[in-house]
C-alpha cells in the first residue's frame, strides 16, 4: 500500500477526499461520449475501451478495468493491481453491447492513483479488462448484479468467462489530443478440474436451499482425503474432520504438496481418518464464512443439512458428533470456530488458527461498537492512520484505508471479492438496494454504529459470554484457538479478549479448552500436518461415549 504522507493542512488537497463531492458529476464524466473531446480534457489522459464481439456476443452488465503498469516482464498489468500494487482504474458497466466504447476519462477513479487525470506522463503498459456480473433475482425481493463463481474460488482475475485484452504499451502524454483505443478481444477458458486418485476424490453439488435464495444454480463441494487401506477395509467407519478455508481443490492438510504429511498419512501407525475440505464460494466471495446471513443466503443451513449428509453417505464416516472435528486458519478458523458455537451439538471439537475477528471490539484493530471511524483515529491536532497488516518486528506492511479504497476500485457496493466486503456480506444486514449495508463509509471510514449492533450476531466472543449457561456444557472441552502474538493483522487481539472470557469469567463449567499464543509468530501460526491431526485424533478419543469405536481405525 502507498504509505500515508502528513494529514494535517494538507487534507482538504487530498485527492482522496475529493472522492465525496461531485459523484453526479463524476458520472456523468464517465458515461460522456467519445467524439469532439473538449479542449480542455486534451490536457489529461483518455482511455477508449471495449470488448470484441469475438470474444463475447451478448451484452454485459459488471466492471471494465484499465490496469496500468510501468513493467510487463514477471505478469500482465491486471495481475500487478493490489491495495499496494500498480494503478487500476474502473468504470461500471450496465447492458454493454459488445464493440461498444466506454470512456476512462480525467475523473474516472482507481486505485492508488485517485483520478486518471493524475497519472503521470510516461510510457506504460495498459491492459483492459471485464468482470462479467450474473443477475440474481433473490428470495428476498431483491434482485442483484454479482460475479458468479466459476469453481474458481471467485477471483475476478482468473474466472472464466471474464474478457480481457493483451498488455500493450503505450505513451501517456499529456499534450496528446486522441484518446487510447483498448479492446478486451480475449475470454478466459473453463478450469479443468483435477482427476481423482486413490487417496483423493472430489464431488460437488447444486444445493436446493442456496439455488432457491438466489434464483440462481449454486454450488457446494467436498474434496475428501482418504485413509490408507480404505477400500480394503471395508468394513471400517471412520471419524471425520472437517477443514475449512479459502476456495481450493487441493487434497486436505497439504497431502498433495507436502511430502512429509504425506508420508504420515500413509504410514502403518497413523491413525485412519477422513480428512475434507469443503467449498462454498459464494456470489460475494471465495468462501461464504459458513453460516446463514442476510445477503449471502443459508450457506450454514446447506452445509448441514446437504453437503455434510452428501459426503457421509458417499464414504464411511462414524456419523456422531464426538467423531466430528472442524479445523482451518484465518477464514477457515474463524469458521471453524463459528460452526462449533453456532451448532455445538453436531460437531466434538474446533482446532482454530489464527481466526478473523472473533471479537468485534477488535474487528483487527478496530472497535466497531465504539470507534468513530475505521481508518483513523483523531487527536488534538493531527489525525494518525490505522494499520492493516505488519510484520513480526513491527514494521507496516499496509493501511486500512488503502485495501478498503482497492476493494471500492475493483467493485462498489461489497462486490470487490475482497476481504471487507465479504465480512459487511456476512454480519451486515441487507440494504434497500438489495447490497450490504456499509459497517463503514468506504471513502472516509465514519464507522455506522447501527451497522455495528447488527453485527453482534456474530461476534463470537459476545455470543459465548452472553449464552455460557447454555453453550458452555456443550462446548468448554471442545474449542482449541491458536495464534501468532504478532499475527500480521492483529487478529491476536480479539482471541486476547476471548481468553480473557476463557480465563476469568466462563464458570460452571470452567474452560478446558486451550488458547495457545505463540510470541512473535505472525499470520497465520498453528500446528499443522502430523502435529494437528495427532492433536485432533487424541482429542477424539479422549471425548468418545463409553462404548464408542475408537481402536479399529486406529490399527
């Protein structure tokens, strides 16, 4: 991310401010037509942009990006965008008609270079791009523009279906008097899937209950990490533990890429498993967080009641709770560890690493219920700028301002595909335009203190403490957390407010979990390979009903 200058005098000429006046204006700019461009914009760089009806014959409706780029060498300009990346402009685009032309103009937005206008004279490569949105027309009344998934793991850049154009360089100058012309001729291929083996199968299905709120087809999936021996011992049920995480095929706990797990895995005295990872990308993300919500529709209610009954009925699995573990890191652990509160009856243990935010007074490191705003706190005379991401020894990698303003660039309304947009997808309530409500002003961060109460339906730390009489029978032996002290986006500290729960008020019964930080460890520390799947095997066995069957898969 670009690092923040002084604030202070400077602000009001701050181009980034300058974002909330005029968006009538703006857009009207945007939208303006090419031909007999006025004297005045002759001065200020203009991109002309379509797509080829080669490349797609029907009308879009999404976001067409010009990625720009001082190099072409490593990757294409579109891959070099980032909140600390290379400048990307974006337009919104409704009904598009292939061969048509959309204007970037001196006041077309991007990211980190605010307007067009501002970019330098210089030669460049450019590149366009499309994200194609699909129509949603919802359960709920409301009917949506979103980028469906294409068992990708909803990466614009990547998923098929979505146009793009050669990188092609060019000289911006700002005497020039024509524009420059870009066409997205080219369409991203379908993914091939990767081929089964004998330890790793993969199956998805359309889900009934999602399918029904989006008007839409959508898609759960399993990859499934079999035991040695598992077609030889056909009579073996076997525990089962359920991994989540960011969208990925790959086989579970690494089996594919880590070659010592996966001699673990294979040797005559590990115990025998079965290792999924489930996926659930949703319209708004690579994965849904697992649970039911206002704008991402009943994914927690699907996993349960379609994909998990799919997955027990295809392969052998103990279908008791005591034989169910969760485990994931970062997303996945936030889910992991949501999924056990949230159903504590369904499943026996949570190995959490390094969740996202599991308590809002620390959503990283903003106080969502108290703070004013999100990017910066206000002194006496100055304003000083909240951090996103760090490294161990303390040095800032990124600012919160700036991830939220790439995330605003790439898709408005929380349809970036990006990590604060699919958390407002997740807690927010829906909005009147059928989007997310903002938890924060995109532009200037003011946090919506009305937003925030909303949110506290997922605040896992509140929902323990305010339920331990019930909850805390069901699942004080069952949650394991673990984290680095110096976790790169300060999601140690909203696990340092759930221990304090743990350690001083959870009572009757105590907490016999544990929570586990480890000093100047970053994102995202846990035990992995051999060490969890031990860890998590021992604690099946050791929470097993009297009478339960836990030596023949340990043979």
């Amino acid at each position: 991310m670009v690092p923040a200058g002084r604030l202070g005098q400077r602000l009001c000429k701050n181009p980034w401010m300058i974002r909330r006046l005029g968006l009538a204006v703006v857009i009207a700019l945007l939208l303006s037509p090419i031909p007999g461009l006025a004297a005045n914009q002759a001065a200020n760089p203009v991109f002309v942009v379509s797509f080829a009806p080669s490349a797609r014959s029907q009308a879009v409706t999404g976001q067409m990006y010009v990625a720009v780029s001082r190099v072409n060498d490593r990757q294409p300009p579109i891959r070099q965008a980032g909140p600390t990346g290379s400048p990307l402009f974006s337009v919104g685009i409704d009904q598009l008609e292939p061969g048509s032309e959309v204007r970037f103009g001196p006041l077309t937005e991007g990211h980190p270079v605010a307007f067009l206008k501002d970019l330098p004279a210089g030669e460049y490569w450019v590149q366009p791009f499309v994200n194609v949105y699909t129509r949603f027309p919802r359960a709920d009344g409301h009917t949506v523009w979103l980028h469906m998934d294409q068992w990708e793991g909803q990466s614009w850049r990547t998923s098929p279906g979505n146009l793009f154009g050669d990188p092609v360089k060019v000289r911006v100058d700002p005497g020039a008097t024509a524009p420059i012309r870009l066409v997205a001729d080219k369409v991203i291929p379908p993914i091939t899937p990767p081929a089964d083996t004998e330890y790793v199968k993969r199956f998805k299905i359309q889900s009934d209950l999602l399918t029904k709120f989006w008007g839409h087809p959508i898609f759960l999936g399993a990859t499934v990490l079999l035991p040695r021996d598992y077609d030889k011992d056909t009579d073996t049920k076997y525990p089962i533990v359920y991994q989540h995480g960011h969208f990925s095929t790959a086989a579970p706990a690494g089996f594919d890429r880590d070659e010592a797990f996966q001699q673990y895995w294979k040797a005559d005295d590990t115990p025998r498993t079965i290792y999924v990872t489930v996926q659930h990308p949703s319209p708004y993300y690579d994965d849904s967080y697992g649970v039911d919500s206002e704008n991402n529709g009943p994914y927690g209610e699907a996993i349960l009641k379609e994909l998990i009954p799919e997955i027990e009925t295809r392969f052998r699995v103990i279908r008791e709770p005591w034989a169910r573990v969760l485990t994931g890191g970062s997303t996945g652990g936030w889910i992991a560890l949501a999924l056990q509160v949230l159903y504590p009856d369904f499943y026996g243990g949570t190995f959490s690493m390094c969740p996202d935010s599991v308590d809002f007074r620390y959503h990283q490191i903003v106080n969502v219920y108290e703070d004013a705003n999100a990017y910066w706190l206000e002194r006496d005379w100055m304003k000083i700028e909240r951090p996103n991401q760090r490294r161990p020894d303390g040095n800032i990698s990124s600012m919160m301002k700036d991830e939220n303003w790439y995330e605003r660039i790439v898709g408005d309304r929380s349809r970036s595909g990006g990590q604060w947009d699919i958390w407002e997808a997740t807690y927010s309530p829906v909005g009147p335009d059928g989007y997310p409500q903002r938890i924060w002003d995109k532009n200037t961060g003011a946090i919506n203190t009305t937003v925030a109460q909303a949110w506290k339906k997922y605040d896992l730390r509140d929902i323990l403490e305010t339920n331990w009489t019930t909850l805390g029978p069901k699942v004080a032996h069952k949650i394991n957390v673990y984290v680095g002290d110096m976790d790169s986006y300060y999601l140690n500290m909203g696990v340092r407010q759930l221990d304090d729960f743990f350690r001083e008020r959870a009572k009757d019964p105590p907490f016999t979990g544990e929570v586990v930080f480890q000093p100047m460890a970053p994102h995202c520390w846990g035990p992995r390979g051999a060490d969890l799947h031990q860890r998590m095997v021992s604690h099946i066995v050791k929470h097993a009903p009297t009478g339960a069957d836990v030596a023949s898969w340990r043979h």
